[in-house]
C-alpha cells in the first residue's frame, strides 16, 4: 500500500492521532461541559447570595407597639427569624469548590445533595415554622393602637430564589457532573495523562542512547531503549 492509500488518521507509527482518537470517542465538546461546570458555578454563587440578602432583610413588618411573649418586637429580619439561610449559604459556597474538583460519581453525588439542600430551603421558606410567633398583644401605651404583623415579599423571595439557585446546580450536576471538565486536570500528576510524544523527540533520544537509527536489526526494540 502507497502512502497516499494510508490512513489519514494514523500518525507515522501506526498510531492513531490524538484528533481523531478523540472524535471516535463520541463525547461531547469539552467546551459545552465547560460552559455547564461554569453555569453551575453561577447559580451556587447566585444562590449563595440571595440566601445571605435574605438573612438581612426585613420578613415580617412588625405595627409599634406589638409585643413576642410579652416584650416589645420590632420588624423582623430573616436572620433574627430563622438560622438556616446564613449556613446554607456556606454550604453552596463550600460546593464551588467541591464542584470544580470533584469528577465522575463524586461530583454526582454532590449534585443529588445540592438538590436535595436547595429544594428543603425552598420548603422552610415557603412552608417552615417561620410563620409560628407567639404575638402577645400590644405594649402598654399602645392598647388603642391597630394593625397586624405583615409578612414582606422580599425575604422570603429571595431564600426562595436561592434555594431554586441551588436545587438547580444540584440537578445540572447530577446529570451531567461526570461530564463535565474538571477544572485543574491539566496539573495532574505524569501518570494519569501521558501525551504523545513527537516522533523527532524520540529519535533525538535514541541517538542520545547510543542506539544507530540505521540499523534495522533495532527497529523491534522498545522504543525507551531498554531490552524487553
């Protein structure tokens, strides 16, 4: 067979090229699993905030003068309301991290956590014990006054809104975490990427090995130098 009834796809030593290698595998474009791994990393960062705003903004709009067992309230933040957005909040950010080193069943795993975390957030938002305060009145000086305690939109919007964020994050990894590029693998050690090397590299090697790269007798030595 001529060379030029060679195969395209092979390298000079009968090896299939790195390209094509590639291309017979049937996965995705490293660039999609990338833009997915970052749009991940968005909504955790998305949802890590709107839960943190909501721990500081007002949830309930407290008339002056309402009294909580007894003593004299005032409006009602979601920090001073319920515990669960500040560390959740943590949890999504700690999850960058995890997301961006993690691969394969690891990072899945991570994502059904994420998605159960998120979806729970929304339901104490939404349905939780936020809404169970002892009202107890009016303080003295204020008995004529009227008005009720008013839930805001707002707070509880936003821990809705990043527990969503982060339900979301969850399900994307879940599906297709083990995917998607893990950020860093271009560090990794020696031994869990070997790339292949240049034909005229190898050849300087030899020659630096002493071998003759005229002598045919040697072409079914390795190519490391070393006798098999």
């Amino acid at each position: 067979m001529s060379d030029r009834d060679a195969d395209p796809r092979e390298s000079g030593d009968g090896r299939a090229a790195p390209a094509a290698a590639e291309g017979a595998s049937g996965g995705p474009p490293a660039g999609g699993d990338k833009r997915a791994l970052w749009a991940v990393v968005v909504a955790l960062l998305l949802g890590a905030g709107a839960l943190w705003g909501a721990s500081g903004l007002v949830w309930i709009e407290v008339p002056q003068g309402r009294t909580v067992d007894g003593r004299l309230a005032d409006d009602f933040t979601g920090g001073e309301l319920v515990q669960w957005p500040v560390p959740i909040a943590l949890l999504a950010l700690a999850a960058v991290a995890a997301a961006l080193a993690l691969r394969g069943v690891a990072r899945r795993l991570l994502g059904v956590l994420l998605a159960v975390v998120g979806g729970w957030t929304v339901y104490l938002a939404v349905a939780g014990d936020t809404r169970e305060i002892a009202w107890s009145g009016w303080a003295p000086g204020y008995e004529g006054a009227a008005g009720e305690p008013s839930w805001t939109f707002l707070g509880p919007a936003a821990a809705v809104a990043g527990g969503v964020l982060v339900a979301l994050a969850g399900v994307v990894l879940a599906w297709r975490g083990h995917r998607m590029a893990r950020m860093g693998a271009k560090y990794s050690a020696p031994g869990d990427r070997r790339a292949p090397r240049d034909p005229d590299a190898e050849l300087w090697d030899a020659l630096s090995e002493g071998a003759d790269p005229t002598d045919s007798t040697g072409s079914d030595r390795p190519r490391d130098g070393r006798p098999e």
